[in-house]
C-alpha cells in the first residue's frame, strides 16, 4: 500500500509522517519531493527534498521524470520523481508521501486503490496561523498566502480516503495508527 499525506502548512503533516517512519522503521519509507524553493532552517539536500532550479525542474517535466507536479505559486514548483517509487519499492518498503494537497489529490487519481489518501487538517485557522508565525521561518507576507490556500485547501477533505483532525498530537497520533492498522 502506498500512503499519501496531505495537510495546509503548518498542520502537522510531517509530524505525523515522522511518526510513521519512528514507529514503523522496517515497513514505510518517505518518498523524497523535487521543489524550487530553497531549504528552511535544517533542511538537506536529498533527505527533505530535491532542492533544485526552476529551469532544472522544467527540463524534469518535459522529460516526463514526475509521477506527478504542481506549480504551487508562481516561480514555486513540487513534483513526485518516479524513480522514488521505484527505488523504495524496490528495497521492499511501502512508499509514504508528503505532498501539498492538490499533489496528493493527482497521486489518488494516478494510484487507485493502491493508495490510501489522509487529510491532516488543522483545528482551526486561527490555531493555523499560530503554528506558522511559531515557525520562525516565513515572512508575514507568505503567512497570509499560505492562510489563504489552507482556506481552500480545506474545502478538498472530502476528496481524501481518511481525516486525521491534529487538535491533540497524541491522539492525532491514535488516529493514524489506526488507519496504518486497518489499511497495511
């Protein structure tokens, strides 16, 4: 099974996928994103992303690299390299995905029932924009960019397999251990 996870920034989306990788070490492993935005804080090369150009990622679209990409603002692009799914596969793992919400929506549609879709979604908008000013790491600006798209990408959760509300981290927690129970 492959699992895809979805959330708006800052809903706790790698938190939750971290979780999964700690606690199943043997079974998942996370599928590693292209982007052409620059790394945050401790971010490497490789690990978090494939931190490349925009003129590199566009010559990766037009050799047909991506399961799957997104222009998610201008000059901004995410992409799921094909060769990630076959390399984890290929190590005996099941492929966990960390993509922005209309990526994993294409991913669905792409992997049928080989995929479980999760929503991670926030309490609210106001506990949103709490946890993204908390980050330290993005301006006002983009603050008020990223809201604006939660604000959208919430209307999309019925698009998802499954909903995992992250009011508390513990019980967020519960919840996706269920669905890794219910669904491996």
């Amino acid at each position: 099974m492959i699992y895809i996870f979805c959330a708006p920034s800052g809903s706790g989306k790698s938190t939750m996928v971290k979780h999964l990788l700690t606690e199943h070490p043997d079974l998942f492993e996370l599928s590693v994103s292209c982007t052409t935005r620059p790394p945050r804080g401790q971010e490497v090369h490789g690990r978090e992303y494939y931190f490349i150009s925009v003129e590199e990622f566009r010559k990766r679209i037009e050799n047909n690299d991506f399961v799957e990409y997104q222009q998610v603002y201008e000059g901004l692009y995410y992409g799921t390299l094909k060769k990630e799914i076959d390399r984890i596969e290929a190590a005996g793992k099941q492929v966990l995905f960390d993509v922005d919400v209309k990526g994993g929506i294409n991913l669905k549609k792409i992997l049928g029932d080989k995929a479980v879709s999760v929503f991670i979604c926030p309490p609210s908008v106001d506990e949103l924009r709490k946890r993204l000013v908390g980050r330290g790491d993005t301006s006002a600006e983009m603050i008020e960019k990223r809201l604006a798209k939660a604000e959208e990408e919430l209307s999309y959760k019925p698009c998802f397999d499954r909903v995992v509300v992250n009011d508390d981290l513990r019980h967020a927690f519960e919840q996706l251990d269920a669905i890794i129970d219910e669904t491996k």
